[in-house]
C-alpha cells in the first residue's frame, strides 16, 4: 500500500504525486491563464500568422514597450502567453541558441529545432527540482525551406507540436473548439484569409471588436520569410475587411 | 546535478521499504496511451497509439516511435518531454559505443546504459524519475530482441508486451495470440488487433504508429498509408 503524497512537496516542487501527476506543472499552465491575455495562431498555404490581446494595464506606459511578440532571428517569431518575466527569460536565451546554431552550423535554425530546443529546456524545469517550470507557452513561428510554413506551440510541461492553428492562454479552449470548426476541411488559406481567421477568432471568443492598437499581429510569409509585426495601419486594414465582410 | 540545495534524493524509502516516486512514476505511465511490441521469429514490431489533443494538431510534426540506431527503435508510454530526454542520451551513448569500438552498439548493451541513466534519476540529488516506460526493438547478431525498461531502471526481455492505459486488456489479448514461431507480417497484424482492442474511436493509419524491424536489421517507421494497408488485411 503506496504511502501518501510524498510529505506534501508534490505542490512544492516537480516530483510525483501519487496519481502520478506533476503539479507544479499543472500549475504553471494555470499561471500562463491568469495573466488574462488569449492568443491565436493560424497557419496558411503560405504563410502563418499570430495574434494576441495588448492590454496595457495603466495610461501612463509607454505603449510601445507591452509586447508578447518577439522576433528570435530575422526569419523565426515568438509569441509568448502568459508571466511576461519568464517570458523574457525565453527570448533571451531562445535568441543566444538560434545566434549560435546559426554560427556553429552556417544555416539558420529551421522552426521546429528551435521549437524542440524550448520544449527540451522547459522539460528540464519538470524533472529537476531545482528550478520551477516557466509560466510560459510559447508559439514559434517561421517558414522552412522543406516544409513551407511552420506554427509550433511550446508549454510549460514539456510538449510540442506543429499545429495548424492553436491558441493559448485564458480562453484557449473556447478559441480551440472555434478554430476547430472553421479548419475542419484543411482549407489552405491564403494570406489575408490566415491573418482575418486569427483576428475574428479572437474577436468571436472574446466577443468584443478590436481597435488596432488592442491587438498585436505578427506574421511570416513564404513570399518574403522574414518576421514581421504588422502595422497599426496594416492591422486597421485587416479589421476593416472583416467587419466589412460580416 | 543541480543544485546543492538540493543535493539530496527526493526518492526515498518509506517504512515499508517502498520508493513511491518510482510508484508514482509508473501510475503516470499507466495513464499513458497504450504502446505494445511482439517480438517474431524473423523480426520485431513496436505500436503505439497517437492520440492528438486536437484535429488542430499536424499529426505529420509527431513522431513517438523514434530510431535510435539504424538496428534499434523504441517507443514508450507515459510522459513524451521525459522520453525525448531519454531517446537524445541512448543517440549519444550509441554513438560513442560506435566510437570506441567501431561496430554498432548491440541491443542489450545499449538497453543497459538506458536503464542505467533512468536509475540515476531514482537515486540523484534534486531530481524526479523518468515518467516514461520504454519498448525497444532491435535486431543485432543475437537476433530479434524487445526489452522494456521502467521508470525504476529496470528491465527485461519480453516476447510480447504492453504499457499504459489498456495494459492488462493487451497483455491477455497478447497471452492467447502469442506463438513463438509467429512471423513479422502476422505480429504486426497482432499488434494491430491489440490496439483496436482498447481504441476509443476510428483506428487509422493516422492515429496509431508502427515500427518495424526484420532480418534486414534496419529499423523503420511505416508511413500512413502503409498501415491503411494492414488495416484493410486485418479489416
């Protein structure tokens, strides 16, 4: 007869409790939910785009300086939901790996090795106690010279997978379920299609309709590979056509 | 490793002479997907099923049976960030045997060293054990061989075996089909017919993965389509 929960650390730190779960990871994810932002990613024919909520909580910052969108190489993307802290702790050491496989290897890092790399490193947080897991899920996005466009999510436990659309954060299920339905028949959107799929996906699961400056949009394109974050006005563009399309 | 706040083992024995983090550990793999391998006289074959959490997921991104040598392939069942860990090392392992030594690592050696490494974690400072158990396939000069390997660092030799959610249902199932004179074809239709057992849903060829490894001693994942193949055999 097994004894019961290891002394009571089983919360404390990332060993097992007696169902076998990890609760410090379990945890984290309920850490990336309480940051109250809700992100999308969808992946096109050609292109992947990523969409996020700006909530800048106070008048008085400087607007500029709230983003969950960074740019790790010129060709890869990261958005990051969740602890902004932990979050920038990634970036940093995500941009130092993708600078050093560039240099060791003499090609960039394609999306899904850096994809793995995160995932790995997060993994080490939920064996080793020493370290607790990142309250982070980050979605890395690029395009790959063999597979085209690429939307991979990463999570605090460990997992990763190439997805066709994904969300993350407060309301993801509801994204999810949303996402689900309008990518049922594998369409292959084409880039303005990607980009308003994400934007009303958040829209409908957040019920609100956004001003430009509420989002953050981030995209890459097999036409032009490189990361880039949209434009107030590119944005004000691409709403424009939804709410003109409904 | 680690630490040194935490150079000591967080797997330690309760009164009863138990190591419940090891226990514990293999509670998370029995609430694993299920994964199962035969061994036949000419080869051995590995399944497992892939249950995505999403029609959203690209299943092609997912691969859970990996090639660790190009004679050995394993899979698991249980938690896949601790079972990447594992399939990296046994890469490296492998590699330096092939170093040293100039000839592939045989099956045992490196189940050996695998096992070893999954110990360590038992008995190190600071860190939990591997929730992952492991079915490697090989085939060497000693023949076809399966080995599973637990979380503790133990294993065996197994002429069928199974893991996970629907392990008890598999291995009666795998019990009364198992001939030790079956051949690769059929065990793989076996393995098929084991999965289908406990399937919660429409078996594919997209949500479940096979390996195979024959007297040609070249492990090999089967494509989709491959399996859709034995699936209408076994239909």
């Amino acid at each position: 007869m097994s004894r019961g929960s290891g002394g009571g650390y089983d919360r404390h730190i990332t060993i097992f409790s007696p169902e076998g779960r990890l609760f410090q990871v379990e945890y984290a994810f309920k850490a990336v939910k309480a940051a109250g932002i809700t992100s999308i990613g969808v992946r096109g024919k050609d292109s992947v785009c990523v969409v996020t909520q700006k909530k800048v909580p106070d008048k008085l910052l400087d607007q500029t300086s709230v983003s969950h969108l960074f740019p790790i190489t010129k060709y890869l993307g990261l958005l990051a939901t969740g602890m902004t802290a932990d979050a920038r702790t990634l970036v940093q050491q995500a941009r130092n790996e993708a600078a050093e496989f560039r240099f060791r290897y003499g090609y960039e890092m394609p999306v899904d090795v850096l994809a793995k790399w995160i995932a790995d490193k997060s993994q080490v947080y939920t064996q080793h106690a020493y370290m607790r897991p990142l309250g982070v899920v980050a979605m890395v996005l690029g395009i790959d010279d063999e597979f085209g466009p690429r939307l991979y999510k990463c999570d605090p436990a460990g997992h990763f997978f190439g997805h066709k659309a994904t969300s993350a954060g407060l309301k993801e299920q509801e994204a999810i379920n949303f996402l689900e339905k309008k990518m049922k028949n594998d369409p292959a959107f084409t880039y303005e299609e990607t980009v308003q799929t994400a934007i009303s996906a958040l829209q409908s699961v957040l019920q609100e309709d956004f001003k430009a400056n509420e989002i953050e949009v981030g995209v890459v394109r097999q036409e032009n590979p490189v990361f880039r974050v949209l434009s107030m006005e590119e944005i004000d563009e691409h709403l424009t056509a939804i709410s003109e399309r409904d | 490793m680690g630490d040194s706040q935490y150079s000591f083992s967080l797997t330690t024995f309760s009164p009863s002479g138990k190591l419940v983090q090891i226990e514990h550990a293999l509670t998370a793999v029995g609430s694993g997907q299920t994964s199962l391998g035969i061994k036949a006289a000419n080869g051995v074959v590995i399944a497992t099923e892939k249950k995505l959490p999403s029609i959203l997921v690209d299943e092609s991104s997912v691969q859970k049976i990996q090639t660790l040598t190009p004679n050995i392939g394993v899979v698991y069942s249980g938690m896949g960030p601790d079972f990447r860990v594992l399939v990296r090392k046994s890469w490296k392992q492998a590699e330096q045997y092939h170093r040293l030594y100039k000839e592939p690592i045989p099956v045992t050696q490196l189940v050996r060293e695998i096992a070893a490494v999954m110990q360590e974690f038992t008995q190190s400072g600071g860190v939990r054990p591997f929730g992952v158990s492991l079915l490697v396939a090989g085939f060497d000069d000693n023949g076809p061989q399966l080995y599973q390997v637990d979380p503790s660092g133990s294993y065996f030799s197994w002429k069928a075996s199974a893991m996970g959610k629907n392990v008890s249902n598999a291995k009666t199932f795998l019990e009364k089909r198992y001939t030790d004179d079956m051949e690769l074809d059929d065990a793989v239709h076996t393995s098929i017919l084991t999965l289908k057992e406990g399937f919660e849903g429409q078996i594919s060829g997209k949500n479940i993965e096979i390996g195979i490894i024959g007297a040609d001693k070249q492990f090999r994942v089967l494509t989709p389509a491959e399996i859709e193949d034995y699936l209408a055999e076994v239909e």
